[in-house]
C-alpha cells in the first residue's frame, strides 16, 4: 500500500472512530429534518419535500438499532457501525464507478 493510500485509510478510520462525537452535540442536526421541522422553520413544506418524504425512511431511524437500549455507548457503537456501512457503501459505489470509468 502507497503512502498516500495508507494516511487516507488512517484519517478514514479516525473519522470513524470519532463519528460518537456527535452525541455530544447540543441542540439538533443540521440537516436531518423531517418535513415536520421543515415546516417549524420555514412555515411551509415545499411540494417535492412533501411528497417525496414517504418514499425513503431511514434503515436505523435515529442511529439506533431495535430492542438497543439508551445507553451511552450503545449510541456510540451505533455511530460507529453507521460510519462504517456509509464507507463501505460509499466507497464500494466510487470503486465499481471508478472501474468502468477507467475501462471506457
């Protein structure tokens, strides 16, 4: 492995691992809304937002997993675990990208 392959992986898993930091946020994440927030903040929900929002609902709601309790380091394993599918999937998408890009 290359060098700069290597620090990537490195600051890679360091975001990972401190993806729980956020749990230590006060107030509520940018950008997570439901088109009821959208509504508490904005007066209105755009029609697109409106109609798309039954479409998608999130695989672990909350970062939480069924039946796993409200512990701190419950959460922060759950932090983690979604850090690590969203790198799989994200980098699985940019490497078969990647490869069809290269074979053209």
């Amino acid at each position: 492995m290359d060098k700069i392959m290597k620090n990537f992986a490195i600051g890679l898993v360091a975001l990972i691992i401190l993806a729980p930091l956020g749990l230590l946020a006060v107030g509520e994440t940018f950008g997570e809304w439901g088109p009821e927030e959208v509504k508490e903040k904005l007066g209105f929900v755009p029609p697109g937002l409106e109609q798309l929002s039954s479409l998608w609902s999130a695989p672990m709601p909350d970062y939480a997993l069924p039946e796993q309790g409200e512990s701190m380091s419950a959460a922060a394993m759950t932090y983690i675990l979604s850090a690590v599918i969203g790198v799989i999937v994200c980098g699985g998408l940019l490497y078969f990208v990647g490869k069809k890009v290269a074979k053209d």
